[in-house]
C-alpha cells in the first residue's frame, strides 16, 4: 500500500516560519515525482511545488518561490517543505502529493494540475495568524 504521511502543520504568526514533512512509502519514493499543494476555505487546489528524488530536481509554483522550499531525505524517506515569511493567505491544508512520472511535471504547477495526481495524503493545517 503506498503511503504518503503529512506533519508539522500548526499555528503560526505572519512573518513566521514552519516546516511540514512526508513521510513517503519506499515503493514510490525514487520513481515518482512527489510535490505538495494546498486547498484554502472555498478556493481551489493549488500546487506548490515537486522533487524528483532520483535526481534533485524541483519546480515551484510562481505563487511562493522565492518563499517555500522543497527538500528530502533519502534515509528517511522524507520531503519537506519549508515555508518563510507566511502570510495569512497562506492558511490552508496542505497535502503531500504523488505523481507517476519522470520528472515534475505541470500536475504540481499548472491551474487545475492536481487531477493528474495518483496518490495523496491526508492533510496538515497551517493557520496563519495577522
């Protein structure tokens, strides 16, 4: 069964920062591209950004590059995203995402990517206080 485990979401202040991690099943970890996106109140999915683990590879969303960063560890199985100077806009759930293919592909960028998606994770809240 593939597996993708969200934490470290919270409660933070604007201007603060947080970092949230995935656990990746093993099975998928080097062979899929895996990303984060996250959904507001009433507003649709968004993607963030994408890691190919195979060979370092990322792309982020116009939306927060220069503010999140994407990152793993291979010994534990672990992408994370570290996100700076959060804004209240930023609250949402964010979830760890998994798509089959070669490298990050428009699923993590594009406007209505995430149907491309085959796996997901369950969630992590990161509420952003004015």
């Amino acid at each position: 069964e593939v597996q993708l485990v969200e934490s470290g979401g919270g409660v933070v202040q604007a201007g603060e920062s947080l970092k949230l991690s995935c656990v990746v099943s093993s099975r998928i970890f080097n062979q899929y591209a895996i990303g984060w996106f996250r959904q507001a109140p009433g507003k649709q999915r968004e993607g963030l950004t994408c890691i190919m683990n195979s060979d370092g590879s990322t792309e982020y969303a116009d939306s927060v590059k220069g503010r999140f960063t994407i990152s793993s560890d291979k010994s534990k199985r672990t992408v994370y995203l570290q996100m700076n100077n959060l804004k209240p806009e930023d609250t949402a759930v964010y979830y760890c995402a998994a798509d089959d293919a070669f490298y990050c592909s428009g699923v993590f960028y594009d406007k209505e990517g995430y149907v491309g998606v085959d796996y997901w994770g369950k969630g992590t809240l990161v509420t952003v206080s004015s």
